[in-house]
C-alpha cells in the first residue's frame, strides 16, 4: 500500500462509514486495532454533524493478537446490537484487521444477531475509498431490498422516484439534494426515496416500488442502480445537472421518464449564469486556460461547463478514481487533452506546472499546489477539508448550483484583474505595499522609525546600481527586474518568473536585469 502524506481516498471501509453514517437505524461493527478509529474526527468536526457517527470498533491492542481476537468481535457485536438496537447492522474489518483474517462476514452470521447483517468484503490493498461505499451500499441494497414488491399503477398518481448515491461526507450533498427537490417538485415528480443519506434499512426494503431511479453520483450510487434495473426494472438517470446545460438535460431526462411536461421546471430563471456569459464583462475571461482534476463526475461536468458556459479553455483533466477512467479519457478528447489518471498528487502538481494554467479546479490537494505555486483555485470536489463544508446553502448541482460555480470559478479571476489595477497605482501612497489593506487600516503595517540622532550618526551609504535579491536556481533577479515584475498581474506572475528564468537558462545568463526580462517576453511572444 502507498504511504503518503497526502491521498485523495481513504481506504474501502472509511466509504462503508460514509453509507452508514448516512442512513438512520443502521450500525456499523468494524474490526479494527487501535489507531483505525477515526469516525468522529471525520464526521463530527469535518463534515460538523450534530450527532456521533453509528460505527462501532472492536478496538483490538497489541497484546490481544495472542489470544482470540474473534471473540473480541464477537463480543463487540453482541453489545452494540444491544446498546443500539439498530433496525440493520454492517460488519467488516479495516486495512489492518484485514490482515489477521477473523473472517467478520462469516462470524456474524453464525451468532444469530436481533437484526438484519449486511457483511461487507472491502480488499483494502486492492480498493478504495469510493468503490467502498458503492460496494456497501449496494450489497445494503441486495440484502434488504424485497423482492416482493411491486410498482402500483401509474393511473391517478404522481410518479416515483428514488434518488441514489448521496452520503455523509460527500461534497455538497446535502445542499444538493434541496436543488433536486425543487426541480422535481417542478415537474409534478415525488421522491420515493432518498438513499443513503437519510434512508432507514426499513425504507431500502421498499425501494422497488419507485417508478425509476436517479443516479445523483455515479461513483455511490450506480452499481446499486444497475441491480434495481435487474431486479425490478427500474430505469434510470444517469445524468448529472451540474451546470445549466446539464440542468437542463437532466430536467428533459426525468420529463420523459416520468412522462410529464418539462416546460414549468425548464421556465426557471434564477440562472444568472447564461446573462453574464453574454455580456460584455465575460469577455475578460474568454479563453482563460484551466486544469480540472478531481472525482470523475465533477471533474467531466467542471470541463463541460469551463469549455461550453464560460468560454475557457481546458488545458488539463483528470481524475483519481480508477474505475471511471473511460469516463475521463472520452471527455479528454473532446478537448484535445492527456487524461490524467493518478492518485499521486505530486504527478498532478507536476501537471499542473507543465500546464501553467490560469485557473486550477479540484480538491484541497490542488488547493494546496494552487497556493505554492502562485495560482487562483477554486474546489470543486472531494477530498475537502472543513471550510468546505459550509453553514450556508452552496450546492453544486441545479440552477442555483450553477450560481454558485460561477461565483467559486470567476472571482477569483476578477479578483485578480482587481489586483493588477492596484499595481498600477502602486506608488500611490494609498495603494503601496506599505500601506496594507485601506480597510484594515488599523492593522496596516508601519515604516520602521528610526530615530534623528541615529540617522545622523549613521550616513547612508550608496546603493549598487544592481542588487541581487533573490537567486533561484544560480539565477539571480537584480531590484530592478524584480520590481518590474511586480507590475504583471499576481495570477499570471508566477508564469511570467518561470518563464524568464527557463530562458535565462537555456541562454546562460547567471543574472535576470530588465534587458533579460524583456527579451523573454518578446521570446515567448513569439
């Protein structure tokens, strides 16, 4: 297994906790050491959830692997059925467990537990976070699901349907969900079910009984999809509305399955989107290069909606979730660019640099390079920290998910032509560095005092036509050049630094003056 300071999924079972953590009335049981109990940092300071995440741990210690470790789990479970009284309860083992071969799936069903056991085969040194929670809540789904059930009649009722893939910890799904309920309730369309996040194991049993499913979040959300279609012969959605053209689809899509006109949900106008890629203003930003990495179903929607909806231009995409990779790949060709399929952040870093894009997309890892190396980013996928898990309603998905991106994606753009005005007027003495920000006037920093007498006892000595100021790889910026570059505008500075000291290399010249730095623009402007 790679070690890493950083990844961008944790191992299957830490997706298994995303389902149950989810659902109401359903425990998890993980056999698990100590050191792999880490649901309540994930769930109650990440995502901030009032409540205790359902899992349970058999918490085994160093000295317990010389003795019966299986009857631990089993200990544990008795108690937990107990403590809890769960209408269903999930059993696995973590990463490390894995390794002593307990066999928890295979123990539970011997002890004749209260209450319905979904075991839960998760390889971790096969597998991921992502597959883990598909993987979980499909076999929820395959074991709770009654057969029996049947669809009613369409004649004299609304349709059905169940909304699939949504989870604890996911980005943005709550405030997702409140956008599709809109847009169904719109069409005339009622939620039979919301799965897993909300869903008792009592409501999975009926879960034939919608007319046709809607598959939020392909990677939660789709194998389970695929059996109902099996099983029942529900049909589904699989298009995700993120973005107004999306939206749109999406809208026309479940019309039609639902056999419904669309014109009242489509006649929706709270887009502010489509005006603003009209005007005038949108032209600053038409062919801004960005690079897109993240889960796949973000990272295909970001790219349609930077290429189509706001006129960028797609310099990088890619995704860390293996299984989606054909998803990636056709959406790389569409844009005439190498999918990147990795879960090695610093191959992205490097990508990203060879790139030299003016906006990045994606995780907090990308956030994280974003900031290193200069550039604007905005997040638009899992894995995210606790700032993205805002107390405000900020979707992604619908009308007003199309909103949101659009503030997310273009102020920070904005911004930085803001920026580059202000360095216009940097000798202003309103406006010089020293000054600080003019509304944080209290906070702004002070020029050194220095005093009369030290002054004159101290004469000040000539300054060097040239100073060095900083050398970066054996090539040193004189002051003059260094203030100089200060006037290109800070989101595509980095790029102009990079650019000249790659030229001053390839000419080999161990100093970068102002005559160095023009050439290199007039070299690059070639």
């Amino acid at each position: 297994m790679q070690l890493s300071v950083w990844t961008y999924e944790g191992p299957p079972h830490v997706g298994a906790m995303r389902v149950a953590t989810a659902m109401e009335g359903m425990h998890y049981l993980l056999h698990a050491p100590q050191g792999d109990t880490y649901a309540d940092l994930l769930f109650t300071m990440i995502e901030r959830r009032g409540k205790r995440p359902p899992v349970t741990y058999t918490t085994f210690e160093a000295r317990d692997l010389g003795k019966d470790t299986a009857q631990l789990f089993q200990d544990a479970a008795r108690d937990a059925a107990a403590r809890f009284q769960p209408q269903a309860m999930m059993v696995g083992a973590s990463c490390t467990a894995e390794l002593i071969q307990d066999d928890p799936a295979g123990l539970s069903e011997a002890m004749d537990l209260p209450c319905p056991v979904i075991p839960l085969e998760l390889p971790s040194y096969q597998r991921k976070e992502n597959w883990g929670a598909a993987e979980s809540f499909y076999q929820i789904v395959r074991t709770l699901a009654d057969r029996k059930v049947e669809r009613a009649p369409r004649e004299g009722r609304r349709p059905l349907v169940n909304l699939l893939g949504p989870t604890a910890l996911g980005f943005r799904h709550r405030d997702d969900l409140v956008e599709i309920r809109k847009i169904l309730d719109a069409l005339g369309v009622d939620i039979h079910l919301e799965a897993p996040l909300g869903a008792s194991p009592q409501d999975i049993t009926q879960i034939g009984a919608a007319d046709f499913n809607i598959v939020l979040y392909p990677e939660i959300g789709d194998e389970a999809a695929r059996w109902l279609e099996r099983e029942f012969g529900q049909p589904a959605v699989r298009t995700v509305p993120i973005g107004v053209s999306a939206t749109r689809a999406f809208i026309a899509e479940v019309a039609e399955l639902a056999e419904v006109d669309p014109t009242s949900a489509l006649g929706d106008d709270s887009a502010r989107m489509p005006w603003w890629s009209r005007s005038v203003d949108s032209n600053y930003l038409t062919g801004k290069r960005v690079f897109i990495f993240g889960d796949a179903t973000h990272a295909v929607a970001a790219a349609k909606i930077a290429h189509e909806e706001l006129g960028f231009k797609v310099c990088g995409l890619g995704c860390y979730n293996r299984e989606f990779a054909r998803d990636i790949r056709a959406a790389a060709k569409l844009y005439d660019v190498e999918p990147l399929i990795t879960d090695d952040h610093m191959e992205v870093e490097d990508a990203i640099m060879a790139a030299q894009p003016e906006l990045v997309l994606g995780t907090q890892m990308e956030r994280h390079i974003a900031k290193r190396l200069g550039m604007p980013c905005a997040v638009i996928s899992s894995p995210v920290h606790v700032q993205d898990f805002p107390a405000r309603h900020s979707p992604q998905m619908g009308f007003e998910g199309a909103n949101v991106i659009f503030d997310t994606w273009v102020h920070p753009l904005v911004m930085g032509l803001e920026e580059h005005l202000l360095t216009m007027f940097r000798d202003d003495f309103e406006f010089s560095d020293e000054a600080g920000p003019s509304h944080h006037a209290a906070h702004a920093p002070k020029m050194p005092q220095t005093s009369t007498a030290l002054q004159s006892a101290e004469p000040e000595a000539p300054a060097p036509a040239v100073t060095p100021v900083e050398a970066v790889n054996d090539t040193i910026w004189t002051a003059e050049a260094e203030r100089e570059l200060k006037k290109i505008p800070f989101f595509v500075r980095g790029k102009a630094r990079r650019n000249t000291e790659n030229f001053a290399a390839d000419q080999g010249r161990s100093e970068i003056d102002l005559d160095t730095l023009y050439d290199a623009k007039a070299h690059y402007a070639r």
